[in-house]
C-alpha cells in the first residue's frame, strides 16, 4: 500500500517523535515509537505478572494466573497479525507436471542440482569395473 502524496514516511515519524522526546527531557531510546511496540511491552508486562504468580507456589491464584495470560494472549493475538503473513495470503504453485520424465532426465537433473549445491554426487551402481579390465 503507497503513502498518500506529501505524507511522511516512517524514517521521518521516529525521527520527529525522537526528537519531540528529547525536547521533553526523555530519553529517545527508551521512549516508545510505535503501537506495535507498546503492544509487544503490554504483552511481556502480562507475561511477565502470570510468571510472577506461577512462582508464588501453592499461594499462587489460578484465576490470577488466567486473567493475566488471557490479557497477554489477546494483545499477542493482535500482534500477529502484523508479525506474521497469513497462509492464506501466500502464494504457493504447485511444481510442473513431470509424469513424461524418463529416469535418466531425472537423474541428470539431479546430479546437476547436487554439483550446483557442492554435494558429492554418488557413483552410479550397475556393472563393476566398467572400464574392460578383467
């Protein structure tokens, strides 16, 4: 999807919210530039609380523990969208039909994509010695 004309790319938004931080007297690396990163913070801090639950043993609530890993999960769940592509949206293509390939076609085609990769291409097997001596 392309900018609208005259709009600012994302370079110039953290360049103008870094330097609108250090006007305020933050320091720029600390201060949070974008949604996706205060999602992935929100997230961790839920993460983070459930743990800190979990390790209180027997005294931990599991509703506790619950509540925080839903609220994790929910904002995880809104990540993804934006951290992983769909399987549906790739495009894979199936291979050529090859059923019309004779066995040596294939073999050569391979040997030659195994000599492309470095491989060590095996010898073929059929009758010793091949060379007439006895």
């Amino acid at each position: 999807m392309a900018r609208i004309k005259g709009s600012k790319n994302k370079r110039t938004i953290l360049r103008e919210a870094a330097a609108a931080a250090r006007a305020r007297g933050l320091d720029a690396p600390e201060v949070i530039l974008d949604s996706l990163a205060m999602m992935e913070k929100a997230m961790r801090y839920f993460d983070g609380l459930a743990e800190a639950e979990l390790k209180r043993g027997k005294k931990c609530d599991p509703d506790t523990v619950g509540k925080y890993y839903r609220n994790a999960a929910a904002i995880a769940e809104k990540i993804a969208v934006f951290r992983h592509p769909r399987f549906a949206s790739l495009k894979v293509e199936r291979p050529p039909e090859r059923s019309n390939i004779t066995k040596e076609e294939l073999r050569a085609e391979i040997i030659a994509d195994m000599e492309r990769l470095g491989l060590e291409t095996l010898k073929p097997k059929g009758i010793a010695n091949q060379s007439g001596a006895k």
